[in-house]
C-alpha cells in the first residue's frame, strides 16, 4: 500500500473560530482515503504556538526552550485529531520512526525535535516511508511569489524546483516560531529526496480530496 504524508498548519487546524463540521469533514475525508493509502499526518503549532513563543523570547528564554513550546503546542493538536479520526493512533509519537513503528492506517503526530517546523517532520517521514505524495496544507491556496497575507497583489505559482525556492528562501532554521511557507530544512530534504510535494489550501478540503485523486487542483506542486 502506498503512503501519503499530509502536513497540516496549526492556523488550518485551530483558526479564529470553531468550525465543527470542518473537522467531521475532515475526518471522514482522511478515514475515505485510508483504505487506498497508508496516511501520515503532521499536525502544526499555529497560534498558541506562536503566543508561547513570542511570551518566552520576551523573558529571554533561549532558542531550544521555546522551539519546546511549539512542539508541546503541535502535540495538543495532533492529540485533538487522533481523537476524532478513527482507526488512528492514541498515543502521540515522538519521532518519526516511532511512527513508521505504529501499525494504524492512520498516523498523527507533532513535532519532534528543536530545530525545524512540523513541514520538516513531514518532508523526513516523506522521504523514510518513499510516499507516493508529500502534501503541506497551509493557510494559503500554495506557494506565492511574495505572503499573500501581506501582499494584495501576490501571485501564485503553479509548479517550481525545490532549487527555485531554496534560492529564495534559504535552507537554514530561522527562529522558534518562524512563519515563512515552508522552512528551510525542510526544502533542502525536499531536494535532496526528490519528494513531489503539492502545497494547498488546508481548509479548502476539495483541494485535498482533489490531490488524493490525482486531479487538477487549486495550489503549488514542487517538482524537480
Ligand atoms: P509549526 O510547525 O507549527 O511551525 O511549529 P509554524 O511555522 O508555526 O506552522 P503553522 O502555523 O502551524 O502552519 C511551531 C513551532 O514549534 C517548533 C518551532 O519553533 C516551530 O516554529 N518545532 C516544531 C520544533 O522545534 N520542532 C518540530 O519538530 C516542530
């Protein structure tokens, strides 16, 4: 059975207000497609994260304490997924061979350790379990020539090389708490793995369903 590995910002999971029936919709999506693939998924830190981060960098914490933080954060959130995704697992693994270790169809997990984001975690189980596809379901519709956020006039692009956006972008660990679209090291495992990575909107579920289906979609494909 071939694998999948879906990493989900912590913004997607936990936005601004409760949106019950994404959640359902959500599992039942992953539960579907569970009988074709064996799914991996990374769960982000998203705001709290980012709160916990910002609060101990003003008391002076150092780097590795508050990278800490946000992972504590990723695993309160995968620990929410596990609970409304049957058939996935209960306990939350550690690290990522831990997680190949597990036999449920379904994985959840965090972050692992100080010095990445979770789309790292994603990238290394990727390349460990030879996925078939490596999907990060961010809060934008993929990857965009400068923050859509920030910039009214972002365009997005349809495909790029890992080596285009590592040119951009860098390979290094910025910061606890970093928000740039995908982190650095993990671009340079995208690279050096030739992991066929598709960027999407996490909320917008037909787009994922849509990349499951190797259909057309709304989004980013990162290909050599
Ligand atoms: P995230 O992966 O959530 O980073 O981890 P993010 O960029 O904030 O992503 P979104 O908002 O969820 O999409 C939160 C923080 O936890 C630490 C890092 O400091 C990261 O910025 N972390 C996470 C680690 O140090 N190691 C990990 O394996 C995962």
């Amino acid at each position: 059975m071939e694998n999948i590995v879906i990493s989900i910002g912590g913004s997607v999971i936990l936005s601004k207000d409760i949106d019950v029936q994404y959640y359902k919709k959500f599992a039942k999506l992953i539960e579907k497609f569970s009988k074709d693939y064996k799914i991996y998924i990374i769960v982000g830190g998203g705001k709290p994260a980012r709160k916990y981060i910002q609060l101990g960098r003003k008391l002076g914490l150092n780097e590795k304490t508050l990278d800490d933080f946000g992972i504590i954060i990723t695993r309160i959130n995968a620990k929410l997924l596990t609970n409304i995704i049957n058939t996935s697992n209960t306990k939350i693994p550690t690290t990522t061979n831990k997680a190949i270790k597990m036999r449920n169809k379904i994985i959840i997990m965090g972050g692992t350790t100080p010095g990445h984001s979770t789309d790292y975690v994603g990238s290394e189980l990727a390349s460990k379990t030879k996925s078939e596809k490596f999907i990060i379901a961010t809060n934008v519709d993929g990857v965009y020539d400068k923050d859509p956020n920030k910039n009214n006039d972002a365009k997005q692009i349809k495909e790029i090389t890992p080596e285009k956006l590592i040119k951009k972008y860098g390979i290094s660990w910025k910061s606890a708490g970093s928000n740039v679209v995908i982190d650095g090291p993990a671009l340079k495992e995208i690279q050096n793995n030739e992991i066929l990575t598709y960027v999407l909107n996490g909320k917008k579920l037909a787009e994922l369903e849509k990349v499951l289906q190797d259909k057309k979609f709304n989004g980013t494909v990162i290909k050599k």
